[in-house]
C-alpha cells in the first residue's frame, strides 16, 4: 500500500493535479473542534471556513466517534450501492431522519444526488418539465418553457444548466463555456446598516427587478419555466435581501405559472439561525436545493409540482443518477441531524451568529476607512474592504495569523463558521483579525 507522509502531500498532488487551494494539510485525527491542525507541522488555526459551510459541527465531535456509530459508517463506506435501484435501512434512516429534523412540513418530495450543483440542475429540469407539460394542457404543440429568470451575481454551481445562471466575479468560471442566453436581472442587494437612504436605494433596486422580470416574462410568453435565487447570495458577495422581494417573487411566480425556486445549498441547515433561510421571510419556494451541510445533496418540492400529475418525482427515469447520492454522506448526515437537533445548534447559530455580528460591527467603528457594510443572518457573516487588493491583502493577512476565512464577491471577506463555534472562539478570531486588520491599515 501507498503511504504518503504529510510533508510529501502537496509536492506529491503537484504532479497529477492544480493544486491552487489553502497549503495545508488537514490532520484529520488532531483537528477538534473549530480548529483545524496543519499535518505537517502541528500548527493550529481556528476555522471560520468549515469546507465552505459543509462541516457543522466541526472535527471530531465525540458523537461522530462513537464506536457504534462509527461501525455503521465503515459498513457504509465499504460499498457504494446504486441508491436509486437498491435500498437500504441506512437509506431509508436518512430520508425519515431529514424529513423529521430537518424539512419543513411543505415539502412532500425528495430528490437526492451528489454535488449541489446537481441538486439546482434538476430543480431545474423539474421546472422545464413542469412548465412544458403545463403548455400541453395549454393546447401547445411544440416544447415551450425552458428559461429561468436568475440574478446577477447569482452562483449555483458550474455544470451544464447551471453555467447559464452562475455570474459571480471570476469570470474564470464560466467563461468560454457554452451557456444559454436566459434572462438576467438585477439582485437588488441590502447596503448595511439599512438606514433610511439605504432602504430607498433598495426599494428602487427592488423596482427595477421586479420590472427587468415582468419584462422578460411578457417577452417570452409561456416560455419562463422558473425564477431561481438563493435568499442569500453567497460567492457572489453575502448579498441579503429583503423579505419583501421574496415574497414579490413568490407572488409573481403564482400569478404567471411559473416555479420558485430557492438555492439553500449553502444557507441551509442552520448556518442563518433558521434550519433555511427562507423562513425568516414568511415565503416558501415550490423547490428547495440543499447541500452541503446535509453532506448528501438534492432537490425537495412542494405539492405545487403535483399540478402536473406525471411530473419528475412521479413518472419513472425522468430524473436519476447511479447512486441517487452517496451511502456513506447519508449515514454521516443522519447523525449530523440528530446532534443539531439534540444540542440545539440552529439557536446556537442564531445566538452567537448576533454576537460575531456585533463584533464585527465593533471592528467597523474602529476601522472605519477599511470596514463596511458589515452584515449577517446567524453565521453567515460578510464584511467590504476599500477594494479587491486591500480584500486579497487581508485575506493573506489572516491565513499568516492562522484564522481561514472566505473571499466573497468583488471586496468582501465572509465567514462560514461550524453551527457550535463559541462567543470565545469568537473573541479569539477577532482579536486576531484585528491584528491583521492594523498590519493592513498602516
């Protein structure tokens, strides 16, 4: 058997692959809690990252090792089954596990697959197929109904479907590859703190959304199969917004027979102080993505989708893959549900989320030529700098200072903390933040 020493790691993936991530290699025995161990060389750093939100509850939470569980996990990892054709108790575990813990009561179906931009791509091939079986009811002839309304700075991931709709900053991601040419519209985002001047910009911005949607829907008569956002933009800058907006959408997606659909892949499971985003604001999408968090990814829908009788959830093959999601992720996922629900992690978000925020805002009135537009719902926090190279000299600042944060957008630094961090682990990711922001400010 191969075994590779820490040292060699990178040197080692360098000559098979790009290797443009964090230099570190993650001792996945040592690292607890909210900080993560360097392999190499032992040195900790306190992780406000967690896997772009998908750890919740950090490393080596003693439920996750407990010897019982841990053997089911092995027993699950030692096959892959093809899900969607043999079934399993751990399967089924999962599903009633998610329903129960997790799902709100609206939603009656469950799609799974792995990769979250899979889950959005066949929220949106639910849609196409909804939308177009509809016009048949219509008396259309032809297939009609395959455009998705999305947003500007919108991400949802980087596969076929999905490529039309990402435009996140780095052009990189998308650039070249063949796209559709779908309507885009204006993400009318909140400036903070939401003073009254603020609040009139985005009502205006707001204005001339809805307005960009009205349009493209009168211009592409019973073509609009969609209305796709996540209820916050994530890579495309920690843009919030308001609940008013949501639910314009909501509205207007009912008044012309289109779908709603809210990207949770990375505001789910707890991270804004909710179990989903989506019910701070009093408004429910037809289909929801999710991922991340739930290790296992996926769609769920409401019973808006039984409009059509045959739709995806319902009429054979439609919809699939191999493994219909991944064994192992369930079985880890499962139990992941079950210490949020028992240790109360979703209030623990939302608790220590408002302290981290009013943190950072302390850090914004001490900084203020540097510091803006501090923002978050729960732990799912964003702050602006000047500019993208006074962001970039920062974000290096912090990985010398040994805490992991996130770019986000244009100018922006976010955080993705584990739903359990502590006000303490909090305390001690500010101060040394504030180290790196006074190396910065001189």
């Amino acid at each position: 058997m191969i075994q590779i020493e820490p040292e060699k790691v990178i040197e080692t993936l360098k000559k098979y692959m790009l290797i443009d991530g964090f230099h570190i290699v993650v001792d996945l025995e040592k690292s607890q809690g909210s900080h993560l161990v360097d392999a190499r060389d032992g040195r900790e750093y306190l992780d406000f990252f967690s896997f772009f939100a998908s750890n919740p509850v950090g490393f080596n939470h003693p439920k996750m090792l407990e010897p019982e569980f841990t053997k089911k996990l092995l027993r699950a990892a030692i096959h892959k089954p093809s899900n969607s054709d043999f079934y399993t108790v751990e399967l089924a575990e999962f599903a009633e596990t998610f329903s129960q813990l997790a799902l709100p009561d609206d939603f009656k179906h469950l799609f799974l697959i792995e990769g979250g931009a899979l889950a959005v791509e066949n929220a949106l091939k639910a849609a196409f197929d909804w939308k177009v079986r509809k016009n048949f009811e219509k008396g259309y002839r032809g297939e009609k109904g395959k455009q998705i309304i999305h947003f500007r700075e919108a991400f949802h991931g980087r596969t076929g479907y999905t490529l039309s709709l990402t435009n996140t900053a780095d052009k990189r991601k998308t650039k070249y590859f063949a796209k559709f040419d779908w309507p885009r519209v204006l993400n009318p985002k909140i400036t903070f703190p939401l003073t009254e001047q603020n609040l009139e910009k985005v009502k205006e911005a707001e204005r001339v959304s809805l307005n960009q949607i009205k349009q493209a829907i009168y211009n592409n008569p019973d073509d609009i199969a969609a209305i796709v956002i996540e209820p916050i933009q994530g890579e495309g800058g920690d843009n919030h917004f308001r609940g008013e907006f949501l639910r314009a959408l909501r509205q207007i997606a009912d008044e012309n027979e289109i779908l709603l659909i809210f990207d949770e892949v990375q505001t789910g499971v707890g991270i804004t102080g909710k179990m989903w985003a989506h019910q701070h604001f009093d408004v429910v999408p037809d289909i929801m993505a999710f991922g991340k968090k739930t290790q296992v990814c996926g769609i769920t829908a409401t019973s808006r989708i039984d409009e059509v009788e045959n739709n995806v959830f319902k009429e054979s093959g439609r919809i699939n893959s191999t493994w219909g999601g991944n064994l192992t992720d369930m079985v880890r996922a499962t139990r992941y549900l079950e210490i949020i629900h028992q240790e109360n992690l979703v209030e623990n978000a939302h608790v220590v989320g408002e302290y981290f925020v009013e943190r950072i805002q302390q850090l914004q009135q001490q900084f203020p030529e540097l510091i803006s537009n501090a923002r978050g719902r729960g732990l799912f926090i964003a702050f602006d700098l000047p500019s993208s190279e006074i962001r970039n000299k920062l974000f290096a600042e912090t990985f010398k200072h040994r805490v992991i944060v996130l770019k986000s957008g244009v100018k922006s630094i976010r955080f993705r903390p584990s739903l359990n961090i502590t006000k303490a682990e909090v305390d001690e990711g500010i101060e040394l933040l504030r180290e790196c922001i006074e190396i910065v400010a001189r």
